[in-house]
C-alpha cells in the first residue's frame, strides 16, 4: 500500500501511525532508509524519519496519566502535524 500514489491523505495515515508506534532511538533511521530503499516513495519515508523516534504509545501513556491527556493529544497532534508537512515538502520538492 505504501508504494501506491503519494496523496495527502495517504501522508496524514502514515505520519498518525507511526507517530504511535515504540521504536528504539536511531532505529527510525534504519527503517526509514531500508522502506526508501526497498521502493517507499520519499514522502513516506520523510515522515517516517521525523515521526518515529520522537513520541510512542508509551510515553504518550505516560503524559496522559500524570499530566493531561489534552497535553498528551496535542503532542501528537503536532508531530503527526511536522511528520505530514515533512511529507508534503518532500513531495513537492522531490
């Protein structure tokens, strides 16, 4: 699926996974690197690289139950937010 037509969409789906799922530090680089170049379009790929690492399930569990889970939802939203507007660079400058 991931190697179909790169749509806005598409983009958004891709960067709201993976900014949830738990992968070790500098494991998101060698994921994004062998997806590129395993044929992933590069604005999968982008979003990948700047999704992965930073927040996951658990650390968002974590912000959810000793702070807020507005906060939380928010920490997600903005890196979903980076990872798409990563993606739609990537793009339309590839």
């Amino acid at each position: 699926m991931l190697g179909a037509q790169v749509t806005f969409g598409g983009i958004l789906l891709v960067a709201l996974v993976s900014a949830f799922l738990p992968v070790p530090m500098a494991f998101d680089v060698a994921i994004a690197f062998i997806a590129w170049r395993s044929g992933m379009p590069l604005p999968h790929a982008v979003k990948i690289l700047c999704t992965l690492g930073i927040v996951s399930v658990y650390s968002l569990s974590v912000v959810g139950k000793s702070l807020s889970w507005r906060i939380t939802a928010a920490a997600n939203a903005t890196v979903a937010a980076l990872g798409t507007l990563a993606g739609l660079l990537a793009r339309f400058i590839a």
